[in-house]
C-alpha cells in the first residue's frame, strides 16, 4: 500500500483539520497493534495542540491494551534517549520547525531508532483497516484489558545530566553564549544545560505561550540570534527548533553557521582525534558540493543518503560510522546518540572552539568553499503527481545534462510540508538561479494542469455513474 500519512519525518500536517484527533485516535490504535509493546512513551512541544492530541494518541494506545507514560513536554532527543535507556518505544507530538498551527507524530521504537519505511507501511495499512467502516476488527478489550495512563513529568534534569556528561568532566569557564531555544520544547533547558558547565548564557526564545514556537525566533528565523550575538558580545550563538532535534549556529560576527559547515568542523576534529569511525561521514543529497570537495581534500569519505535523519542513522549503523548529519542541522554523533540532538550539538561545538583556543570564525576559515545553491519551493500544488508527468522529468534529466560537471540539480516533493523542493547548485554565476526558475515555472505549470485534468475525469467519472444509476431506476 501506498504512503498516505507518513512523511520524511512522521506525520504531519494542521493541527484538527488534517491532523484530526479522531485520526489520532486511530494512529494509536493502529500502532498499538502493529508495535506489540506493553508501555508506550510520549512527549510533546510547546503548541497549543500538543495536550489535545497527545489526550487522543493516549486513548487509541491505552485502547488497545497498552500503558501509556506521559512525559510531558520534552524534546524529541530527550524522548530518544529515555526510549534507549527504558527500551521503549517513544512517540513525540511535534511538527518541528512548522509553525504552531501545525503539529506532527514522531515515532521511535524501543531503543530509540525512528521506524524503518516498512514498519511506517505497516501501520499505515492497519491505519487504513481501522478507518474503513467494512472491515471488522478485533473485539474491543473491557475491564483490566484496558491499558493505562500515568505521568512522569520534570526529567528535564536527567536530560541535562546525560548531556553535561558527554564532555567527560570538561568546562565551558569563559565561553559567552545565547541559546536561542525557539519558544519550544527546549525552552526550560537550553540555558541549564550550558550554564552547567561554566558557560556564561543569554536566554532569548525561552518563552512559549502555545502560539509563538518558531515564531520570530530558532533556526528558521535566526536574525535575533545574531542580533544577540552581537550585542552581547557572545563568543557563540546557538538555534535550536521546536522540538530541539537540530541546530543551526551564528559566530561571533552575527554570520550565519549552517550543518554543512557544522559537520565539516566535526568531522576534521574526530579525524584528527582518530575518533571518526571508517574516516566517514554520512550526508544526504541536500549537503553543498563544496562540502564534499572539503572532505575529499581532508582525506575523508563522504557517503550520501536520502533526505531525513532516520536515513542518515540507518546508513551509520549499518557500517559503523560515528558520525552523520544534514544541512538543515540535524548531526548524529553515533556514539552519543540515536537522533539528531540540538543540545548535544551545541554542547560539542562549544567544547570544540575551548579545546582549540579558536573562535569559530577562525575556525571556518576556508574550511569549505560552498558553491552557490538556490532552493525554491514550489507551493499550491499536489505533490502526489510528481514523479508521474512525463514533461517534468524530461525537463528535470535535460537540466542535470546541462549543468554537467558544474553542478547539481536535485528535485522532489517534501516529505514534511505540501510543497515540491528545488535544488540546483553551480559555480558558475548567475546559472543556479536560471535554472532553478525554468524549474519551478514548468513544474507548476505542468502539475496544475495534470490536477486540473484529473479532476475532470473524475468528475466525468461521477457524472455517468450518476447517469447509470438513474437509468437503473
């Protein structure tokens, strides 16, 4: 059966319009059968509609015979670690860095690796069983059969515990820094963390009212990070999302420090430390080509994979490497967790410039040459069809054949919002932004008319069975 819910990351959509409790409801009872595990974790962000679905994901779980342990507001790496340290599988009700109108289900299984595709289908396809009124399931359970609900709340502090010990009894003493923590999930945290290691912290984004996560603030909107930075004076400045899962940096300038920069940094440091496992870093297909060129100059193996950081880990663990990540911020570092970690980022990165004595611009000093890449997405359209227009992938191949040995072109339909994302990437001026535009307009062009020409069958469809049944009469 097709993907009809899950995304790159979970599910996600707007909170009781496309994301309904009532379907929530039917997600828990669905996984519940699909995961046959006796206690479920789950955990949510800031938005105001976290409490609601999290209530309807508790009764389909609970439903179906499971216990439920609510953990409360958490973020997505702090539901991780506690799945690996309690093997449990861990559910977060978040949509990440999507405004709070919209909120998600992340689901990991016991020992904190998010589900494969195949288990995504699986419960996808018992999803679909239970919503069709025609197929009958399982007797309802009564009585003890009933699963339960109870709460664990405030481990925010073991959450801190477990990350200040990754520096293995090192100090940030002298380190200024702002964490920006989105107004979401990090919100308690993100200074607590840092200032439990010595470092001097200015706490901005750390105000969630249910409305403003990601709002103005964290990784999507970085301005008052480096608004901060430079006013303070800060030797760093740190942007977590919503749920914390990544990070995004400024240095001391106010410029901004993205993952592939990132990583570029912590893969030399582990390299020169013997640390990085296969001299490998797995990316995805998103990271800059500069990047790559980066790497090969350093001697070190780069290994690409799809977009999304379960892929990244899967990769990983399959082969063994230490260490991974995406542009976007999201950095596995293997050896410390299962999920990409904003915290654990920019805890490493800190103890990185203490250790080197550097400050991070000097640290990214020709570090990578990045080539100049656009990013365009294409909105107002239905991504179910790409990949099934022939025109658009024939103006896609012609693309990628002019661009040659100059750059790279790389189109697909998001796995987290209703839009189709273009990539191109190329050393020479002016092309990148050409031939992202050629793109985007054919693309549009092209899906509009085949969902118009869709619907007019199907409408055409309905009309003559309307005429059959009348006839019949």
């Amino acid at each position: 059966m097709s993907r009809t819910w899950f995304g790159t990351d979970g599910i996600r959509g707007n909170a009781n319009t496309d994301l309904t409790p009532e379907l929530v409801v039917a997600l828990g009872r669905a996984v519940a059968r699909t995961i046959t595990a006796p206690t479920f974790l789950i955990g949510r962000d800031t938005r105001k509609s976290g409490p609601m679905l999290q209530a309807a994901l508790g009764a389909g779980l609970t439903s179906e015979g499971a216990d439920v342990v609510d953990l409360g507001v958490l973020p997505t790496p702090a539901l991780a670690w506690q799945s690996v340290k309690r093997d449990l599988p861990a559910v977060v009700i978040s949509a990440s860095h999507n405004p709070f109108q919209d909120n998600g289900i992340k689901l990991f299984g016991a020992g904190g690796a998010k589900l494969s595709e195949d288990l995504e289908l699986a419960i996808e396809d018992e999803l679909h069983r239970i919503l069709d009124s025609s197929v009958k399931g399982p007797k309802p359970l009564v009585g003890h059969g009933v699963g339960t609900i109870r709460s664990e709340l405030d481990l925010g502090d073991d959450y801190v515990e477990y990350l200040v010990a990754s520096l293995d009894g090192r100090s940030l003493d002298g380190l200024r820094i702002v964490v920006d923590s989105a107004n979401g999930s990090a919100s308690a945290l993100g200074a607590a963390v840092f200032e439990a290691v010595g470092a001097e912290v200015i706490a901005i984004g750390c105000d969630p009212d249910g409305t403003n996560i990601n709002s103005g603030c964290g990784s999507t909107a970085t301005e008052l990070l480096s608004s901060a930075v430079v006013e303070h004076g800060a030797d760093l400045g740190l942007a977590l999302d919503g749920d914390a899962d990544r990070l995004l940096a400024v240095d001391g300038s106010g410029a901004l420090v993205d993952g592939d920069s990132l990583l570029a940094l912590f893969a030399g440091d582990l390299a020169d430390r013997g640390q990085l496992a296969g001299n490998t870093v797995v990316v995805t297909v998103m990271t800059n080509l500069g990047f790559r060129r980066a790497m090969e100059e350093r001697g070190i193996v780069v290994k690409e994979t799809d977009v999304g950081d379960r892929h990244v880990l899967a990769a990983i663990d399959k082969e063994g490497f230490s260490l991974g990540g995406e542009q976007s911020g999201h950095i596995i570092f293997r050896r410390l967790a299962t999920t990409g970690d904003g915290l654990l980022t920019g805890l490493v990165l800190a103890d990185l410039l203490v250790r080197s004595g550097s400050t991070l611009v000097e640290l990214l000093d020709g570090l990578i040459e990045s080539v100049p890449q656009i990013l365009v997405n294409v909105k107002g359209v239905d991504t179910s069809l790409f990949g099934h227009v022939e025109a658009i992938d024939m103006a896609i191949a012609q693309e990628i054949d002019a661009m040659g040995e100059t750059g790279r072109v790389l189109v697909r339909p998001s796995g987290t919002e209703p839009v189709v994302r273009i990539m191109v990437e190329c050393t020479e001026p002016g092309v990148a932004e050409a031939t992202a535009e050629r793109l985007r307009s054919l693309i549009e062009h092209e899906l509009l008319t085949a969902a118009a020409i869709r619907d007019e069958i199907s409408l055409a469809h309905a009309e003559a069975e309307a005429l059959d049944l009348d006839g019949g009469a």
